[in-house]
C-alpha cells in the first residue's frame, strides 16, 4: 500500500507541473482507479476534486474516466443509486463523443452492478451492448474476458446452452493465441456446464482438459479444483474406485503445491469415499485430518476473537470499577453535605445567575445603543443615494442587518430568558422547602443545575452566531472544530473535519469570511438538507485553498434553489469576494457535494 501512495505523490507532482500534458494527466487518474478497491472514500474525494479543476471539467474524455471511477467507488461502498448515476453519466460522455471502447467498460460496469441489484434482463442488455462495440473493434483480444463474462452469467441464471455457447467462443480465441492458462479455464467452464446438465463422461472429458492445460505450465495449484471435479463425477458414476484414485491425487498435489483452498473438500469426500468401501479405519483417519484442518483454521480467528473480547471486557469491568468506586465517592460527599452548604450553594447558583443576568442585559443595552447609531449613519448615507439604483440595494442590506441583530435579541429573550425565568421558580420552590432538606430537595436541585447547564449551552451557541469574537481566539481551525464538537455534542448532525496543517495562516479578515461561508452551508445544511452525516475538509492544492464540503441528505434542485433563494446567493458572493469559484453537485435524493476553491 505505501507503494501505491508513492506512485500518487510522483503522479501528483506531474500533474501539478504540467496540467496540458495528457498522459500525465491520464496516468494520474488511472493510478487512483487501480487502488479504488482499497481506498474507495480516499480515491472519493481526491477524484470529486479533480473534477472540479478546468481541465478536467472541460475534457471530456477525463471527465467520462472520473466517472467511471466514481460510479465503481460507490458500488463498492453500496450505494447503488450514486453508482447508477455516475455510470450512466461516464457511458452517455463516452457514447456521444465516440469512446465507444471505453463506453463498452462501462456497459459492463452497469451490468455488474445490476446483476447484483437482481435487475438480470437489463444486466444482460448492457453486456451484450459491449460486445455489440467490441465485436466491430474486430480485435479478438477485447473479447475473449467479454465471452467468459457473459458465459458465467448465463451459468448463474441457469441459462446452460448459452452459457456453453459462449464459454466455446472464448476457448477458440484461448486455443488460437495458445493461451493454456485461459484455454485451461474455459474447459473448466465447459465442464462445469456438462456436469450441472448431469452430461458426467463429457465433464469428466472436459476436466481431463482443463487439468492438462493447467500442467503444461506447471500451474500445480490450479490443477487442483478439475481434479477433484472428475472424483466428484466418478463418485455420481458409482465408480468409487476411480473417485478414491482422483481425490488422491488432489490431496497429494495439494500438499505438494501448499495450496489448501480446497484440502477440507479433499479430506471430507475421501472419508466419504473410504467408507463407501468399508474400510473404517482410513474413513476414520481421513475424518479426524478433517477436523483437525478445520478446527486449525478456526482456531486463529477464534484466537483473535477471544483476545479482542477479553480486551473488551477488561476495558468494561475497568470502566464499571472506576465508575463504581466514583459513585461511592460522590454519594458520601452528598451524605457528608449539611443544611448550611446546601444553603450556600442555592446562593451561589443565584449570584452566578445574578452575573449572567447583568453581563447579558448590558450587552443588550450596548448592541441596542449601537444599532441605532449605526442606522443613522446609515440612513445619511442613504438619504445621499437614493437618486441612483444603488440606494435600493443598500437599504436591503441595512434591513437585513438589523433583521440579523432582532434575531439575536429575540434568541436571547425567548432561549435564555425563559431558561433563566423557569431557574427563577424552582429556586422559589426550593426555598418554601429549605427547612426540610430531605431526599426530595436534592432532586429539585439536580434539576435547577441542569437548566443552569441548559442555560449556558444556549449562551452558548448563541455567541457562536458572533463568529468574529471567536475566530479572533481560536483561529480558524480552533473555531471550525469547535463548531464541528458542538454539533456532534448537541446531536444535530455528525461532523468528520479534516483541516491540512500545511495550510498557511490567513489575516482574520479572511478567516471570518471562509468561516461566514462555512457556517452558512451548514446552516442551510440543519434548515433544508435532514442530513445526518456531514464531511468538511479544508485541504491545499497547488496555491488554492480548497474545501470539499459532502453532507447524506435529501439534495436539491439547483435550478429551483436559485429561483427561491436558498442561501446560494450569500454563499456565491462571498466567495466571489475572495476571488474564489464555488461548484455545487446536488441531486434530489443524493445529498450533496459543496466544492470552493479559494486563492491562498
């Protein structure tokens, strides 16, 4: 695997210096599709991102390969909606601009995957509208894999006579390019045909010619499986002699080659066997091999199975003794509480409430204060502007402030005030039943603290929607992520952020616009997505910062999102403002993909 990522890092490092030059590029692109079965959400967002680069965009022979790409990433990761879509698009590119080669792989990628959905009538159309394509290619070569591939479909659908059909299409061009070890499998194919049609003399015939091809080149391992298939067809003969002598040989080959793929098949049919003959003695012997090989094989995932529940259950009882031993702690603190400390808590949380209150209502008065200043100078200015059109657009945005500052107001009133109104009247309740100091008092107070908690989580976010005070602390990484631990803390959506550290630092003007952005798509995000799970990425390429932006939800159609409004509007003109370009891909029922490229 390190191999692999050294070959993308060189591939990379080519691209970047020379973006015209082709090869490099397709070189690039093929690397990534060669490990997307190892690293299928890696390869995921590296080829989203080149998509989005101009070169790419624009070609489209590299964007129908993306694609193509994308669509088998998705059907690994078992999302066969958004391996449809891509697919589809990758075949419609290649037919339209004559990658009709290319648009044969990709016939046979949609039928893979629609075979597994049980859409078999359409699976076989697009198999067969490859080898339509590749038939006038009039290169064999293309269609020798094609024939097998569509002869062990048909196998699978129980279709037999077109499967041997096939199957013998495939073995011509094996025999006539001297191809053993493809002529070997095609014989196997054949004989399989014959054997599930009950035709034993002729698959018996057939594996005899698979094994022999396989020993023209000492492939010993391979030879193996027709072996054991003519014992399996003699056994179905009753000639148990002959199955006793073919079995064997598989046994022995077996151990000779160390392949042990098929030695608990080997061992089960020769007990079998052996007992078919009345000799329970070998019958015994070869049973007990089979078991032992059996329990062998069983015994190192069993092993790794014991260890990681034995792990687990440590972890556990430590957890359960800690946890223990902490409830003992706390419950003889409580015990050893007096009337007097109860009294001088219940004064404490009212003097701590007595700060909020004033902290808060003097913010209140300054913002307040503040926000008519402002509109007056405001107004001034737009008393000077109403002669021309620009007027009209700068009274909108005035309106939208203050709307912005009334929100905030209205959050404070409705979210803390009522919060701090309910503390109020259970503090009076514990007050009337401050002589009693029983059980029930404790309970009352659990209670006053965790509206105090719920209090503090709503100041809280509400100082979140004043982003510049906290980027000005914690920078944009510090405030991206405590952004990302709120959400996944209050339940709302499930964050996964990733910022490169060899990112530079911005100035904070910049800073509080890339966050405005951000904060904005999740907003949009939480109002309109129901998405569950959101990936947020801030990464370099080159001299551009880029952020890859990928939420589950129910998608949109951009066309009517543009027509209503749906915060596009704010998002697109501050990253025009930073001389950035924003490209969205959303589809009703797919969720979205958010991709900004912003200058460094």
């Amino acid at each position: 695997m390190k191999t692999y990522f050294l070959i993308l890092f060189v591939a990379f490092s080519i691209t970047s210096n020379a973006k015209e030059d082709s090869l490099s590029l397709e070189q690039y692109i093929n690397t990534y599709a060669e490990v997307k079965y190892d690293k299928p959400q890696f390869v995921k967002a590296k080829i989203i991102n080149l998509l989005s680069t101009k070169y790419v965009e624009q070609s489209p022979y590299f964007s129908s390969k993306c694609y193509s790409i994308l669509g088998e990433v998705y059907r690994i990761t078992s999302q066969p909606d958004s391996a449809k879509f891509y697919l589809t698009n990758a075949l419609d590119i290649r037919m339209e601009h004559g990658y009709y080669l290319h648009a044969a792989t990709s016939h046979e990628y949609l039928s893979r995957l629609l075979l597994s959905l049980g859409e078999d009538s359409l699976g076989m159309q697009h198999l067969y509208k490859s080898l339509a394509i590749k038939r006038a290619e009039g290169n064999p070569e293309y269609l020798k894999g094609l024939y097998s591939n569509i002869g062990n479909t048909h196998f699978n659908l129980e279709a037999f006579d077109s499967a041997r059909y096939y199957h013998t299409l495939a073995l011509s061009i094996y025999v006539e390019e001297a191809d053993s070890i493809g002529a070997a499998s095609a014989y196997n194919n054949l004989a399989n045909i014959a054997y599930y049609r009950d035709y034993l003399d002729e698959a018996i015939a057939l594996y005899k010619k698979s094994y022999s091809q396989y020993q023209s080149m000492e492939a010993i391992g391979q030879s193996i499986s027709p072996l054991l298939n003519i014992g399996v067809c003699y056994w179905e003969k009753e000639k148990i002699d002959s199955a006793l002598f073919y079995y064997n040989e598989a046994l022995r080959l077996s151990v000779a080659s160390g392949n042990r793929e098929y030695l608990d098949y080997i061992y089960l049919n020769l007990a079998e066997t052996y007992t078919a003959l009345n000799q329970p003695n070998s019958a015994v012997g070869m049973f007990q091999n089979y078991i032992e090989y059996r329990d062998s094989t069983f015994s190192i995932d069993k092993a790794a199975l014991i260890l990681e529940y034995e792990a687990e259950y440590q972890t556990k009882e430590a957890q359960q003794k800690e946890a223990f031993e902490r409830s003992e702690k706390e419950k003889a603190q409580i015990e050893n509480k007096n009337s007097r400390l109860t009294i001088y808590l219940l004064l404490s949380a009212l003097g701590i409430i007595a700060v909020i209150i004033t902290f808060w209502w003097r913010n209140i008065k300054q913002k307040s204060k503040l926000s008519a200043l402002e509109v007056d100078i405001k107004n001034q200015e737009i008393d000077t502007l109403l002669k021309t059109q620009e007027a009209k657009s700068y009274a909108a945005l005035l309106e939208g402030q203050n709307a912005e500052r009334e929100r905030i107001a209205q959050d404070l009133h409705d979210q803390l005030g009522g919060t701090l109104s309910a503390v109020k009247v259970h503090f009076g309740l514990m007050d009337q039943k401050i002589e009693e100091l029983k059980s029930e008092n404790r309970d009352l107070f659990d209670k006053v603290e965790g509206m105090l908690s719920e209090a503090v989580q709503d100041v809280r976010r509400i100082s979140h929607d004043l982003a510049s005070g906290r980027i000005a602390k914690l920078g944009l990484k510090g405030a991206l992520e405590d952004l990302a631990e709120i959400l996944n803390t209050a339940k709302k959506l499930e964050v996964d952020f990733f910022m490169d550290d060899s990112l530079p630092e911005f100035d904070k003007k910049k800073e509080q616009e890339i966050y405005a952005i951000i904060q904005e798509i999740i907003s949009n995000t939480l109002k309109h997505a129901n998405a569950q799970v959101v990936e947020l990425q801030l990464n370099r390429n080159d001299d551009m910062l880029n952020i890859l932006y990928e939420d589950n939800g129910i998608g949109f159609d951009m066309e009517l999102a543009n027509q209503k409004g749906l915060g596009l509007t704010g998002i697109n003109n501050r990253v025009a403002n930073l001389n950035g370009n924003v490209n969205y891909d959303a589809v009703i029922g797919r969720g979205t993909i958010i991709i900004i490229n912003i200058p460094l």
